[in-house]
C-alpha cells in the first residue's frame, strides 16, 4: 500500500472508532500484523435504526458501506476514496444513529452532495452510479 492510503486507512479508522464503530472481525489486526487481507479496514456500527458495516478496499481505492435495515432491506454504496474522504466520514457518522427505513434516501443524497463518484447496489454485485439528486418524493400536500 502507499502511504496515502496507509493514511486513509488510518483516517477511516480512528474516524469510525471515535464514533463508537466496532470491529467485527480480525482483518483490521491481520492487516496491522503485516498479513494478507482483502479488506484493509472493516468497521461496524449497530443502531436502532440500522446496522452499517464499512469495508476499505485499498487496490479499489474505494470504501463500502452495507446498510442492513431490520425489515430485511439492505442495500450497499460504493465511495470512491479520494480527497472528500474526511467529508464523507463526517457525513456517515452525522447520520449513524439517525438512519432507518423511511430516511436512507435523504442521507445518501447528503453524501451525493459530497461526491458524484457514489455507487450503489442491491445484490452485492453490480453496481451503479446513483444520480438522483432530486429533493424526496412528492405528496398530494406539496404538490
């Protein structure tokens, strides 16, 4: 790894500890101990809400981050890892404990606001580029 991602890494993980993230495997220690990983850093945040699991993919220059809602719905973004990289901590944390099913929506558009390099998915897989900046669904009383 170079050592801007060395430092990413590390930003990402002091970051989300700070915030009461956890580490749900033993990948964060195999990589600090020199070994082999796919995954340089994996965190975990449990909330009310949903259940958010971070993975950072040092040869994607990309972080992930699951979200595990507890009606079975779980989606995954894709963010690309570069400058806006504190920003899009900052935002993650901001919403870690609000987030839920009725409200994902509002808090992926403040991480589009940060990046346009955001990329979802819902199988794990395929990804793609989500676009969508338009403000929530309309209803009859604002139309």
């Amino acid at each position: 790894m170079s050592a801007q991602q060395l430092e990413q890494r590390q930003l990402i993980v002091d970051t989300l500890s700070k915030a009461g993230w956890s580490t749900p495997t033993n990948e964060n220690q195999m990589f600090d101990e020199g070994l082999s990983v796919q995954c340089e850093a994996v965190m975990k945040h449990v909330a009310r809400g949903a259940t958010l699991t971070m993975f950072y993919r040092a040869d994607q220059d990309a972080m992930y981050v699951s979200f595990d809602m507890p009606d079975g719905r779980a989606f995954e973004l894709k963010m690309k890892v570069d400058v806006n990289l504190a920003a899009l901590l900052q935002a993650v944390t901001s919403f870690q404990n609000q987030v839920m099913q009725t409200n994902y929506r509002d808090h992926l558009r403040s991480l589009m606001a940060i990046t346009d390099e955001l990329y979802v998915s819902v199988d794990g897989d395929n990804f793609v580029r989500l676009t969508d900046n338009t403000p929530p669904e309309r209803t009859e009383e604002s139309a």
